[in-house]
C-alpha cells in the first residue's frame, strides 16, 4: 500500500479501488469517472443493497477488505455520518482515501479523519466536486487581480428533483439544504483570498426534521460583504448562482460553477469535467503520497448552525 514514505503507485500506476456507498452520486458521476481513467481499476462495491453490474459487491466495507486484500483505495460515497467510521477503518487498512464532500457529518469528526490519515501516512482528499466546475478556476483567476466589494449567493434547488427519497438529508447530520449549499461555498472559500465567516443566519426546519430546509445568511471576508440564499423548495427554474462585485467589473458564476459572465458578456458553458479532474488528482496524490483536505466549507455551515435563528416550518415529506 502506498505510504508517506513509500509514494510509488503499486502495479503498473493502476490503483485498485474500491467504492463504498453505491447511490446516486457514485452512479452518476464516480463510476463513469473512474472507468474513463486508466489509472483506476474498479474492483469492488460495499453497499448493503446496491451493487454494479459486473463488479464484486459486498455488504460492507469489513467483508470487501476480507475478500479483497490488495485493495489500494477507497472512495467513501455514502451519507456523511457514516464517513467517520468508513474513512477510519480504511486508513487502518492501508488504503488511500477519497472522501465525497461534505467531508464528514461534524468538524471534529473530520479533524479525527485528518489527524488518522496523517498519522498513519495515508493520502486523504476530502473532494468538493464544485471547486473543479469548469469555470471556477477562471473566476478565481480573475478575482486574484480585483478587489471584491461583495458576493451574492442564490442556491435554489428542489429537494424532491435531486434527492428524492433521500431521507437521510433532512436528518441532523445530513445537513438539509448546507448538502446543497457547501457546495457554493466550497466555491466561495475557493476563490476568495480571505477567510470567509459567518455573521448571522437563519434557519426554517420542518417539523419533525433535524436539518434545515432553507437558509440565509450573511458572511464577510475582510472587507467584503456576502449574503447567500439557500432552498431546498425551488420548483421551476433551478438556481447555483453566484454574482462578484469588484471595484473593476463584475463576475456571474451559474450552473453550479459551470457557466461565466464577466461584465455583462454572453456567458459561456463548459463541460462538465467535474468529477474526472477529482479522479485524476487523486492519482497524483497517491503517487506523491500527499493529502488534500480543506474543511472551512464544513467549518462555515457548523458556524452557520451554531448561531442560527431557527424557525420550525410546515412537516415535509417526499
Ligand atoms: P444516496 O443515493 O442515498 O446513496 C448513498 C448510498 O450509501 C446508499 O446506497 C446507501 O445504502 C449507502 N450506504 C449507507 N450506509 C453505508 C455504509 N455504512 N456502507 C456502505 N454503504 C452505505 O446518496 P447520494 O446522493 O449518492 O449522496 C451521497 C453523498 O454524496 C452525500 O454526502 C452527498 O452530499 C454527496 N453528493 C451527492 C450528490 C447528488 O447529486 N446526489 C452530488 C454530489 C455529492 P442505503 O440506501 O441502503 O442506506
């Protein structure tokens, strides 16, 4: 197994992987990002239900190591509150570890996972898939040689469209709409050159429910002034937007990162290489027996959390 000391990537540069979690993220997007670089073998599933067509599935993680013992990697797609447990044991088993974002379900048990990895020598990247939508690095670049005087976020989409039956996301650890909305601000806190924190925030959760289905909230970074939107009831029109203001023009993020506007100019759409940009720098890391791992999204949402004005809204169901 690849190590701190011993970074060359085993067999040929093919890491042998393994995915745990087989649901809608891993199927829609890991899978066909994994089978499209050369540098992955996919070689098995722990899931307690799902599996894929043609690939060995087991029910869980202890019963894939059993049986697979020349595992190199992991990636962990499942909820976040069962990361802890998953990412902790796989470090303990040697293996390389990707983590789907958020990074865990709490910030102390993300720090565990960090301070796990690092001691045993492990490559660790905590993924934020919408930090590598296409525009993102463009809009960073840009923001690097103006002075932002604010950012508007509107990140409005509908819960039963993109997660349907999902239960577990508007329970306390799933973090209701903070699942979509770490995404815009794992962009934020990306492009931004200041740490960016919280001043106050709301937040509706339905009846009987732990996490929120709506949010707002008002952030600084320095001296620039942040609102951001977040619901989780958009019918219609769906909205990952995000406007720059800087003393020299102003910047339109949308699609989840994936479209720019800059000064009013006809936005432009890229593909969406979100999840093969992930892919391949986990092989880079792994080779280099590095780590990746920001958590001040997570940190931004506990914050948020922690503060909030909290309303109890109307009983949801799917
Ligand atoms: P999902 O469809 O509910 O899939 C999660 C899968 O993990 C389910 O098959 C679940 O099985 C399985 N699972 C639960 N506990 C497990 C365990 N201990 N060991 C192995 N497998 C386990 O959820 P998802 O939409 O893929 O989301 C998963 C993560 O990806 C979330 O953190 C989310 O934020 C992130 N993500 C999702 C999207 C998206 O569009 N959906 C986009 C980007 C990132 P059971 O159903 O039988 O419990």
């Amino acid at each position: 197994m690849p190590t701190a000391t011993d970074p060359a990537p085993p067999r040929d540069g093919v890491l042998r992987l393994g995915i745990v979690g087989i649901g809608k993220i891993a199927r829609d997007q890991h899978v066909p990002a994994i089978l499209a670089n050369r540098r992955f073998a996919l070689i098995g599933t722990a899931d307690p239900h799902g599996s894929l067509a043609g690939v060995a599935a087991f029910p869980d993680l202890a019963a894939m190591l059993a049986a697979v013992p020349d595992l190199d990697a992991v990636a962990v797609c499942t909820p976040p509150s069962y990361r802890a447990e998953i990412a902790t044991a796989a470090i303990d088993a040697g293996l390389a570890v990707l983590l789907e974002k958020p990074t865990a379900a709490t910030l102390v048990e993300a720090e565990a996972i960090v301070a796990h990895a690092a001691a045993a020598g492990t490559t660790l990247m905590a993924t934020w898939h919408s930090r590598e939508a296409a525009a993102v690095a463009e809009a960073r670049a840009w923001i690097a040689e103006r002075n932002v005087v604010a950012v508007e976020i509107v990140w409005k989409e509908d819960i039963r469209r993109w997660h349907p039956g999902q239960e577990w996301i508007l329970a306390e650890d799933g973090l209701g709409v903070f699942d979509p909305g770490i995404n815009a601000l794992s962009i934020l806190t990306f492009i931004l050159p200041d740490p960016v924190r919280i001043e106050t925030a709301r937040i509706a959760i339905p009846e009987g429910r732990g996490a929120p289905i709506a949010a707002t909230l008002a952030m600084a970074a320095g001296d620039i002034r942040i609102t951001a939107d977040f619901d989780f009831l958009q019918t219609g029109q769906q909205s990952w937007d995000m406007r720059i203001d800087t003393d020299r023009g102003s910047l339109f993020l949308s699609d989840g990162g994936a479209t720019i506007a800059i000064d009013g100019e006809a936005p432009r759409k890229s593909e969406n290489i979100e999840y093969r940009s992930i892919y391949a720098r986990f092989a880079d890391l792994v080779a280099a027996g590095e780590s990746e791992v920001d958590l001040s999204p997570l940190r931004l949402v506990e914050d948020a959390l922690r503060i909030a004005d909290r309303t109890t809204v109307a009983p949801f169901t799917f």
